[in-house]
C-alpha cells in the first residue's frame, strides 16, 4: 500500500469531474500518402508526430487505392490496426478485393501470433488486381511518434497510396 500520493498534476472540479480530467482524451491525425516511392524489398516509416509522449494506444483506419468489386464505390480495400508502445503487440485487419462480385478476402494479423505483416498488400498506388505489394508491417507508437511500418515486397520500387485516420489515446 503507498501511503504518500501521487497523481500527475491534473485537477477537477470537486463538484462533477469530467472523464478527462485525470487523462487526457484521444487525439485523431489524419494519414495521407500517396506519393512515397518505396524500393524494392524495403520498407518506409510512415511517422506521426504526437504532441507528446504519453500515448499509449493507437487505432487505426487505413484505405488501399483500390475499390472493391471493382466499381467505383465507397468501399476500397482497408485495413484496422491496433498499436501500443510494444512492437510486439501490434494487430491488424485487413479486406482484400477477392475479384468477385461481392467478395472479398480478410485476415487478421497478429505479433503475438508471430505473423511477419499486419495487412494484405494492399497499399500500392497501382489498381490492378495482380499488382498487390505493399503491405503494413508493423505499427507502434514510440516516444512522441505513431510509427507504422509499411513494407514493400515486390524485387522494384513501388509506390505508396494510403489515406485515413489515426485514434490515439
């Protein structure tokens, strides 16, 4: 049992404290990358910077340049990951145009599980459906920075097409 408190300075009201008010609330930042050549058998950080270092958590929505079922739709291939500051830890879900009328692939990639990637290859700015080579490898945060790791697997260079959003708490 400690005996002496502690607390990390933040304060409230004494009457009705608010849910933030011993921690701060999560931070959205926007992702968007669509021009990053990547070479071959490599891969690109893509980092974002925090306005400090006491995010532990991260969820976040990613978008592929290709549309699903092949039309040009509100649905794109995609991907969700969850993040903390252990590497180790990172998950990832991910749909993948499976080429059929209304079809599509998923997986769930976990660290934990000893997967290698976190998504399918789904973030190359090429749209064709054989040309899938970049994949999300791993995604972090460390010290003031969200870090994810994009990996590209194809022998060439290859260029990164990302868009979304990032939910950090």
């Amino acid at each position: 049992m400690d005996l002496v408190s502690s607390t990390d300075g933040r304060g409230h009201a004494a009457a009705g404290p608010l849910v933030d008010d011993h921690h701060p609330g999560p931070r959205t930042f926007d992702i968007d990358n669509t021009s990053q050549v990547i070479s071959g058998l490599s891969t690109y950080n893509l980092d974002i910077t925090l306005p400090d270092s006491n995010f532990q958590h991260a969820r976040i929505m990613l978008m592929g340049a290709r549309h699903l079922f092949g039309n040009v739709n509100n649905m794109a291939e995609s991907a969700e990951l969850f993040a903390s500051r252990d590497p180790s830890e990172a998950m990832g879900h991910s749909v993948n145009d499976a080429q059929a009328i209304w079809r599509v692939y998923t997986a769930t990639y976990a660290k934990v599980a000893g997967d290698s990637y976190l998504t399918h290859k789904i973030f190359d700015s090429n749209t064709g459906a054989s040309n899938q080579y970049i994949c999300v490898q791993n995604a972090y945060i460390t010290g003031s920075t969200l870090r994810i790791v994009f990996y590209n697997a194809a022998a060439i260079s290859k260029t990164l097409w990302v868009k979304g959003k990032a939910l950090v708490w």
